[in-house]
C-alpha cells in the first residue's frame, strides 16, 4: 500500500554496462534495493544485457516493463537507470511514454563518456587489440549471466563493439539526435523536467580529496576510477572516473557534484565508500522526491 512517503507506480532498477542483479547472491544495487523495499516501495530489477547497445538494450528494457505492467496491473512505471542503464530507461521512455512516470539518470552518460572516446583511440578500429578486448567483454558478461540470478533462463545476447561505439561522444550525440527528451539546451545546464508526460531526474558525482578518505582507501574500485580519471580531458577534474560531471545531466539535476565515484554512487563496493555522503539515503530521498510529485 502507498503512503504520502513511497512512489504510486512500481521503480525499475537498471544497470549499467557489464551489470547484473545479484551475482552469486552479491547486489550490484548493493543495500538500495533493500532499503527501498523496506520503506514500502514497490522496486524491480531490470534483467537487459550486461554488454550491448543503447537501443537493444532499451527494446530489451520495454519487454521486461510490459511484464511489470501485466504481474501489478500498473499503468505506468518510474525508470532509474545507473550509467549507461540511464540511456537504456531514456529509450524506453522516448518510445513508449504512455508506460513511463519519470526517468531518473544516476552517472548516466547523457552526452558520451570520454572514458569511451579514450578506448576507442586506444584501440583502433578493426584492429586486433579491439577485436579481443570484444571477446574477453563479451565473453565476461556471459559468465555474469550465468552466475546471475535475475537473469537465469534468459538468452541475453551481446555485442561490445556496438556497446562502445555507442558509449562514445559521438556514438551519445547520434543517439541524442534520436532521443533527446530531457537534455539540456546549454553545456551543464538543465534540461526540460517533464517532456511527454514523463519526468526526469539526474545526479551524480565527482572525484575529489574528499572521496580518498575513509573506506575508499582500501577499495580497488576507487581506485581504479582514479587511474580511469586520466583519460578526460574537457571535464578534467570533473568526473567519477567513467563520466563527466556536466555530461551527466538531464532534466531536473538534483547534484552532479557528489564526492561520489562511478561505483560509490550504487554503493560499492559492499558499502565502501568515503565519509560524507550516504548513496543509500540519495535513492530513499528520491523515492520521497517521486512520491511528492504524485509519481
């Protein structure tokens, strides 16, 4: 049953790039999928591709929402989608309104990931190094899948290269010409907060001396966003290590400047982040914030 502090329609969680639901039982949404059900919100995981393009994974998303729809006889359905989750929930969205309340972008990579552009000139195109790197991508979102429990059963299929040219500035600007509700008219401004009925929402975080503190001391994956960090350059200092800062907004910005890794901002690893900022309490409030909005 809602109350005045829970969200009227059903929230899909959908995951990033190489993500999944729980692998061997460990939650990618570490303790925020829980802490949702607990406060009474009605919280499902998406089960889409760890490793493919923006609109597979996106076609993917709408037959797992139709299903959502069909088992809570809901009419509609608020969309979070953490990274590239984020342009998948915003395809949904563009191409079927009438089933989506709000679109919530968390590290979402709304304008390209420079992370992506340096992967790219790394590894040219048709070259050898880029061809295993597909594989051994590929070939790691299909052990995840194995292992995962959401996506049990399922022929998720996969396609890295298409992944990462689509991740990129310029694969990102083609997919905005295409779909570009919510986006902002101006470099780091916002973007329109309701477009077809559906809202949208966005934050996300930087790296900062702030972020080196604590438990991110001793997490690899803190760590491993401050080497990836190196690879920007127009938002140099300003980025979680995989996404830029300013390329990350969309519709309502609620903060895009939380001292928040890529993997601090869905509370990994297992709650390992710095002191400061409480990611599980971001998605709480935000339940409230789409609850007060009648969402």
């Amino acid at each position: 049953m809602n109350t005045p502090d829970t969200p009227r329609y059903p929230l899909v969680l959908v995951h990033g790039l190489l993500g999944f639901g729980h692998l061997l039982g460990y939650p990618y949404w570490y303790g925020i999928d829980s802490a949702l059900r607990r406060a009474g919100v009605d919280v499902h995981l998406a089960r889409i591709s760890a490793v493919h393009g923006n609109e597979p994974r996106g076609d993917q998303l709408l037959e797992r929402l139709a299903e959502i729809r069909r088992a809570t006889g809901a009419d509609k359905i608020n969309l979070l989608g953490h990274s590239q989750g984020a342009l998948t929930a915003r395809y949904a969205a563009a191409r079927r309104p009438q089933w989506v309340a709000s679109v919530t972008s968390v590290a979402g990579p709304n304008h390209g990931s420079e992370l992506a552009d340096a992967l790219k000139r790394r590894f040219p195109e048709n070259g050898r190094g880029r061809r295993l790197l597909a594989r051994f991508t590929e070939g790691l979102a299909r052990l995840m899948a194995g292992l995962d429990r959401e996506a049990a059963g399922l022929l998720l299929p996969g396609d890295a290269l298409q992944a990462l040219e689509e991740l990129s500035t310029e694969g990102v600007a083609a997919f905005n010409a295409r779909y570009p509700q919510g986006l902002p008219a101006q470099w780091g401004g916002e973007g329109a907060h309701e477009v077809n009925g559906v809202r949208y929402y966005s934050w996300s975080g930087i790296l900062g001396p702030d972020t080196d503190q604590g438990a991110n001391r001793l997490d690899p994956s803190h760590l491993l966003c401050r080497r990836l960090a190196r690879h920007f350059q127009r938002e140099a200092g300003q980025n979680d290590g995989m996404v830029g800062r300013f390329s990350s907004h969309l519709g309502q910005v609620i903060r895009s400047d939380y001292p928040l890794d890529h993997l601090d901002i869905v509370n990994q690893q297992a709650g390992a982040v710095a002191p400061g900022v409480d990611p599980v309490a971001l998605y709480l409030e935000h339940a409230r914030r789409l609850a007060q909005a009648g969402l």
